[in-house]
C-alpha cells in the first residue's frame, strides 16, 4: 500500500460533515489494485488506522466500506471547490 498523503483542510471539512448529515451519494475511488470503485454510500464516520484517515461508509445493504481519503476522486456531497 502507498503511503497516505493527506487531503485538504476544507475537503475533509465536507467529509464529516457528509458523515454528521448521514448524508447518501455515489462515491468513486480508487482501490489498490488500481481499480475504480463505484458505489451509492451512506457516509458514516471518519476514522484514523495504519497511518492514514478513511471515510467508513455502508451501501443500501448495510455492507461496510473503509476508503482511504486520499483515493477517492468523486467530492463529498455540498463540497464547494475554493
């Protein structure tokens, strides 16, 4: 896995507060295969581990997601670009 590289200020911003609002969009990132990933979430929390920050987030099914912040391409929901 390639090291974290951390995301800005105001692009966080909008993550949590996607997380507060429990808000549902379709999030697209990157895997680490290299793969692009998908998906209409739930945004749930923010969370620290291994060194890096991930948005854990559920699909309509209650299925988990754990995406590092830095591999996603799509903006949060609300997210103003400065």
């Amino acid at each position: 896995m390639s090291e974290y590289i951390p995301i800005q200020c105001g692009l966080h911003d909008s993550y949590e507060l996607a997380c507060i609002r429990n808000l549902v969009d379709k999030v697209i990132w990157r895997g680490d295969d290299g793969q692009i990933h998908r998906h209409k979430l739930r945004f749930l929390t923010i969370e620290i581990k291994d060194g890096g920050e991930y948005l854990v987030a559920a699909d309509q099914d209650g299925i988990p997601f754990h995406i590092r912040l830095d591999r996603i391409e799509s903006m949060p929901p609300g997210h103003q670009k400065a």
